[in-house]
C-alpha cells in the first residue's frame, strides 16, 4: 500500500530546515535529525601521500567501511565528489553531490574490492566497471557465484543498484559518511550550551582557557576495559544557514590528560593533549577515544574555534561501553586583582637564576593567616616567552635575587604570550610576585590577573 508516513515526515523534516528550498545538507545530518544515530564524516585524501589532518588513510578508510559493514549497528552512505563535473558524472551513470547508499562491501578471493551501492532515487545506477553492463569483469562464473550478483538478471531493472570496485570509489567520491546505532554504547550523557564570541581570545593559539570545557571522570571499570568514549559536538544551525548562507564557524574539539577533577586546560597542544580534533564547518564533530589506563582518569574536553567570530549554540553528547561521569572545571575565584605594567631597559632582567633576575617587576603581596586560594594569569605580546612567580619572603616588600625555596606559585616552563595557573592553596604570610621574560632586555607592556577567595593588594617593590 501507499506510505503516506514518510511524505509527513519528509514535509516536517523540510519545515524544521527553513523549508524545501533549503540549500542541502548531507546523509550523515539528515539521519542524525531522523534517528538520532552517530554520525561520522571520512574524508579520502586527495593525495594519498600527503593525507591532511581532516583526511584518513585510505587503506584506513576501506578497513573502517569494511568493519562498519560487518559490524550491522552502522548505516553507511558515500557521496559523489562534487569535483567531477556534471558531463564526466552522467557519463559514468552518477550524480554530482549525490549520496549513495552502502547496502555490502566485500573483498574476494582473488583480492577485488567491491562495494554494492544504491541511489535512493532507485534508478540511474553506475555504468563503469563492474556495472551490470560491464560483461568483462562478469565473466568468470565462480567470480559471479562468489560475490552472489547475476548481471544479465541485472542489467534488465534499472532500480538504482549496482556494484562499484574501491579503485573507481576513490576516484568518484569524496567522503564516507558512517551513522552508528547509539545502542552500541550503554552509558550516555548530553548538555546543552552557548558560547559567546566575546568569550576567550578570537584566536586560541595560546590560550584556550576561557574556552567552554568539560571533564570526563573515567570509573575504574571502564579504566580497566580501556573502554571506547564517542564525543560528538553538534553546532546548533542558524537561521542564516538555513537561508543558504556560507558557514564560516569551524569548530572542534580536543582532548588532554588532566590530573585533577576541577582543573581548567589552559594551553593548546603539548603533552598533555592526547587527541587535536579537526577543525570542521560541518554542524557535526565526532571525536572518538581509546582510554589507555590509569592515566586518563580524567579527561578534559576544550572547544576550540578557528578565528571565532559569531555566538555558537552547541550540544555536547558522550557516548561510553562503560560508566563515567561528566563535569566542568572550578569556576573562577570571586575576587579579582589586575596589575598592569611593563618590562622598561632597566626592569626586563631576564629569565630565573641568571644574574638580573632580581631588576624584574615584583611586588609584595600579604595573604591573611587563614590563607586563599589563588589563580594567576599573565598575558604579553605573543613573542615574549613568560613565567610569574610567588615566594614567600621573611619580610613584607624584600626583591627576590635568587630562589632558595620552591615557589608557592610557578607558572612553568616559560611560554609565548600567556601562562596561567588553576587555584592554588597559599598559606598566610608574606610573599613576592614577579614577573620575567626568558631573554634578559625585552621591554613591553603586560598584564597580570590574580582571582583569589579573599581579595589581595599586591603592591610594587621600588628597586
């Protein structure tokens, strides 16, 4: 009979996208919408010996769709590059931009790779090799009988099926689209979030601390199991975009090691980073990580934009084999102190433990006895390579000329244009603040924020 339910879900799925001369999207989205299923983009690399970060291998790519098939908890759909022009396409039987289905993809015996695909418009199918007018790579019957296809029986219904091998896939398509059964994970969480694009630096080269994080805490079961965690980060679509305007939102997401539950990222990269998403203006990022042991008890997930620009809604969902739980760093401590000042001739003395050390800026701070805590943050041109410290002295306004006692604060190595700590428990007492540049003589301007539980008055020490 008439399926009257699918014209009333295509109409409302039109309405919801702005109507039917919204400007498109593609398979992964659209199922998304439908289902609620994962989707994954993989793009080929359009030189396979130069594979961009937003590319996967491909011999990466085949075995991740010849898994996915074998799997059965993944709708697989592939799309024509939108390279080939629209002559080249018709004469090979395909559409420009046009997403196929996967419904097999096998490998035989004698090592042909071949994937059966359909146009969902269940006609117009393929008409190069191994199409069922190609009578050549048909012709060995066990091939035929092996790989379970008839050509001649083929060849008479157009209904949108044919077989494709993985070379032609390579030079006809672009991407892979894979939507995952949320089923295959368990233990599942979502949140919903806003990001104003006054919020964090337009470029977070440097500093990614104000950027939107979360921190997942593995269980020790699922550190045990070295369990898979599914992170997909979903841009909440415009009005404008629906309309057919150019996105230029390219949003990622990327995962360090932490230490701590509360503890805020601060940096990009480094060591502690153990997975750099791809920046992407797909409204669709999906991260996928392997936890390794022990040591990824805590992970910290960081949004991060390329050259933000706009407000971005967005939600975030986990998907897990086992259970976790997901949280947000410590906000920040409610009192604030800024201290604006700069490196002069004789004041940029240089790096610790060199001999000018103690000409840098400083200034003399005194914690109540019943101590605070306190975060610092230091920013500088992006040349300048910078560390802020905090000693404790025996008297208030004493100039640090060299360290013999561990500083109760130390941003770390020195880095470019920022560096900043998560809150740190200081005691009460007397101590001094400086600031220093890793090359003695680089005069400029900088600004230091301390956020503490009890508002502190750092004060300058005259030389």
């Amino acid at each position: 009979g008439l399926e009257l339910w699918v014209s009333i879900i295509e109409k409302a799925y039109m309405k919801l996208c702005g109507g039917y001369d919204f400007p498109g999207s593609n398979s992964g989205v659209d199922l998304f919408s439908l289902t609620g299923w994962i989707p994954e983009r993989i793009f080929f690399p359009e030189k396979p010996d130069k594979v961009r970060d937003f590319e996967t291998p491909v011999e990466r790519v085949w075995e991740r769709v010849y898994s996915a098939n074998s799997y059965g908890d993944c709708l697989i759909t592939m799309a024509v590059s939108s390279d080939i022009t629209e002559d080249k396409a018709k004469q090979v039987g395909l559409v420009t931009g046009h997403a196929y289905a996967v419904l097999s993809c096998i490998k035989t015996s004698n090592g042909t790779r071949l994937l059966q695909l359909k146009n969902p418009w269940a006609h117009q199918g393929w008409k190069g090799r191994y199409s069922a007018k190609d009578r050549t790579s048909w012709k060995d019957p066990r091939f035929c009988a092996e790989v379970g296809y008839n050509p001649a029986l083929a060849s008479e219904v157009d209904d949108g099926v044919f077989w494709i091998c993985w070379e032609d896939v390579l030079v006809y398509f672009r991407n892979v689209q894979l939507s995952w059964n949320p089923a295959l994970f368990p233990f599942r969480t979502t949140v919903h979030s806003f990001w104003p694009k006054d919020q964090g630096p337009s470029d977070d080269s440097f500093n990614v601390g104000d950027n939107p994080q979360y921190i997942l805490t593995m269980s020790d079961k699922a550190l045990q199991k070295k369990s898979s965690i599914w992170i997909l980060l979903s841009r909440h679509v415009t009005k404008q975009e629906q309309e057919g305007m150019e996105v230029q939102d390219y949003l990622t997401l990327h995962i360090h090691r932490n230490t701590r539950e509360k503890d805020r990222m601060w940096y990009p990269g480094g060591k502690k980073c153990v997975l750099r998403g791809a920046y992407t203006n797909n409204c669709h990022v999906l991260v996928r990580y392997d936890v390794a042991g022990p040591e990824d008890k805590y992970l910290s997930l960081v949004l991060s934009q390329y050259q933000k620009s706009h407000d971005l809604g967005f939600t975030l969902s986990c998907f897990c084999t086992n259970s976790f739980k997901l949280g947000q760093p410590m906000k920040d401590q409610p009192m604030s102190t800024s201290i604006s000042s700069e490196w002069t001739e004789p004041s940029a003395g240089g790096p610790i433990g060199q001999e000018f050390f103690r000409n840098n800026p400083m200034w003399s701070l005194v914690v109540p006895a019943e101590g605070a805590f306190v975060q610092t943050r230091c920013s500088s041109v992006k040349t300048f390579a910078i560390n802020v410290l905090l000693i404790e002295v025996d008297s208030p306004g004493k100039r640090i000329h060299s360290i013999d006692r561990k500083p109760v604060i130390d941003t770390g190595d020195y880095r470019h244009g920022f560096v900043a700590t998560n809150a740190i428990w200081v005691p009460g007492g007397k101590y001094t603040l400086v600031a220093s540049t890793f090359h003695r003589g680089q005069t400029g301007r900088f600004q230091i924020e301390l956020k503490s539980s009890v508002k502190l008055n750092p004060i300058p020490i005259a030389w």
